[in-house]
C-alpha cells in the first residue's frame, strides 16, 4: 500500500501571497488532518477532514482553510502568506473509526516565505 | 489548555548507552502516544498508552504509562545510531492530538 503522499515537497513563497498544498491518503483512509511544525512551536494541529468535512479544528487563525474531496484526497490553502507560515507543513491519514488513535503522517511540505 | 512537556530537550549518547525520555501533561488524555521523526521525514507512530500503569516493550524501547495517565516515559537500551531523531509525545482525545515539543536524540557510533 502506498503512504501518505504529499505535494510539492518544497516551496518557496513571498508575503502577501497564496499556497495551496495537496495530500492523498492511504487508500481506504477517510480522515486527513493537517500540522504545522516549527522549531519554536512544535507540531501544532491545524484541521481535520473526514468525508469532505471539517470535523476538528485547531487554533489557527482563518487564513489557514482546508478542504477535503470525495476521493478522500485534501488540499490546504494559506492565504495573506506571513513569514511566520514558514514551516514543514504535514498531512497525515488514518484508517475509519480511529480518528487520532493511529495516524500514518506524510513527509510534509517544506514552506519558506520570503 | 492542555500542554504537554517533555524533557530533555535534547541529549547526545554514545552509542550502547541506555537513556530515559519523559513527558508531562497537565491533563489527562484517553491516551498517549509517542512517534520517532527522522530529518525530512514525517511522525511515525511507536506506540500508544491506554491504561494507567501501562507498560509497553519494542524490542530495546521500553514505553510507560503513569499510573494518573498525566506522564509517560521511554526507555532505550543499548542505543543504537538508528535510534538517532526527534521523539515526540502526543496526548489525543476524541476530538484533538496535542504533541510534545519533542526530545532529538543523537547517538554517536
């Protein structure tokens, strides 16, 4: 079975602007949710998607948005780009009914804003 | 608001040395889990902690479980360069995960 499959892998991005970010689960995964990881703030939730919608949401302010399509795949979008956005961004998946209890992560994208 | 600790920051071993990592919550979660990260990879799930008192083994890692189900800690033996990365606690309920800031761990050949 392939893993979390996550696109691009790099990117770079200047203030002000948008990036939208891909991930197709496991096949047979229905939940994706998504993270941030920094170096001063760890790996911070941001949503999560379960049947194209949003069941749970982290603390991240709305220029963060995210949608899931009937394939299960998910993309994320961050508007306004900041230079505080520049993070490995990770999507992981998890199998029907286990929800957080066991999650198969991506290898993240990689964002820096300049 | 629901935190996790984990400490130490970061710890440097030769190899063949034992350690012990550790997590602190202030709360308790339905349960707790820990992953391994590698530089450029994703999380990868070692173990999840249910039960208070719980104690789990993974070849030479040993995972526990506080009796309050508030802390955890792992246990290596005999580290091995492989076992070089960032381990991370993450407590989860039914409807968040909440992750640790991570111990990186670097053992030295």
């Amino acid at each position: 079975k392939a893993g979390v499959t996550q696109t691009p892998r790099y990117l770079i991005k200047t203030r002000g602007q948008q990036v939208t970010l891909s991930c197709s689960p496991i096949s047979g995964h229905r939940s994706v949710s998504w993270y941030q990881q920094t170096p001063g703030q760890g790996l911070q939730f941001l949503f999560e998607y379960f049947s194209e919608t949003q069941r749970n949401k982290g603390n991240f302010p709305g220029r963060f948005s995210g949608r899931q399509f009937s394939n299960s795949r998910s993309e994320m979008n961050v508007s306004t780009l900041e230079l505080g956005d520049s993070a490995l961004y990770l999507c992981a998946s998890s199998e029907p009914g286990q929800g957080f209890e066991k999650l198969f992560f991506g290898s993240g994208t990689q964002l820096s804003v300049l | 608001t629901q935190l996790l600790e984990q400490s130490p920051q970061f710890l440097s071993i030769q190899e063949g040395e034992n350690l012990t990592v550790y997590c602190n919550s202030s709360s308790v979660f339905s349960s707790l889990q820990w992953y391994r990260q590698e530089p450029g990879e994703g999380p990868v799930l070692l173990v999840t902690v249910v039960t208070g008192g719980e104690v789990k083994k993974l070849k030479r890692l040993t995972f526990q479980f506080g009796d309050a189900r508030k802390d955890s800690s792992l246990h290596i033996t005999a580290a091995q360069p492989g076992d070089t990365g960032l381990y991370l606690c993450a407590g989860v309920s039914h409807d968040k995960v909440i992750f640790g800031p991570g111990t990186s761990l670097s053992v030295i050949p």
